[in-house]
C-alpha cells in the first residue's frame, strides 16, 4: 500500500517535532549522548539539516512571488503586496544565516573529527 507523500506543512511540521525530541535527547541528564562520536555524528546531521534550508526559502519565496502575480492575496490589514514582499525579503535573509549556520556547522563537525573517548580514565 503506498502512502500519500506529506505535504509541504505536515514535513515542516514533523521537522520542528524532531528538533525538540532532538533538544531533550541531547539533555546532559538524559545520557543519550556518550562518546565523542556521537556529537560528531549528530553535528555532522545538524550540519545537513542546515545545508538543506536554503533551498527550502528559495522554493517558499518564489511561490509567494507567484502569488503576489495573482493579485489573488487579500490582507487583514495593508496592502498583501507589502506583506508579501517583506515575508520574501526575511526569507531571503533565512537562507544566508542557514548557509552562516552550515559554516559554523561545518567548524564544528571539523573540531570533533579527532576526537575520540579515553576508556583509561573513571568517569
């Protein structure tokens, strides 16, 4: 039985899910994170996640920018052209700082690489 794809809502909906499960797995009391290894791992997903946003802005702006064409948007109040054109402008500015964010990401993911967990200590 094939599923129906998910939309664009029901995926960005999941995705803010999986930040917060992701927010209290990585709770120091929660010891879901033990090795170096798993930070790097995690980072290096994280790094992904954020690689990937751009894109996502990029599509969202451009499918505003089809609907101000339209003139189909209403407004509770001003003119939609104007909400419309400041939602593009953040958006725009969403995808530098996701590619800042993958930067700094990136910093990180190459930090963690030689580190490993000494098993000759106590914890």
């Amino acid at each position: 039985m094939s599923r129906k794809p998910r939309t664009a809502v029901e995926l960005s909906d999941a995705a803010a899910e999986a930040v917060r499960d992701l927010n209290h797995a990585t709770q120091s009391a929660k010891g879901e994170l033990t090795y170096p290894g798993d930070a790097y791992k995690t980072v290096a997903s994280l790094k992904l996640l954020a690689q990937r946003l751009p894109q996502s802005f990029d599509q969202l702006s451009d499918f505003l920018g089809r609907l101000a064409k339209t003139g189909a948007v209403t407004a509770d109040y001003g003119a939609p052209e104007d909400h419309l054109a400041e939602a593009r402008s953040a958006l725009a500015c969403a995808a530098i700082t996701a590619q800042t964010l993958t930067e700094y990401l990136d910093r990180a993911h190459s930090a963690l690489a030689p580190l490993g967990y000494d098993t000759t200590t106590e914890a």
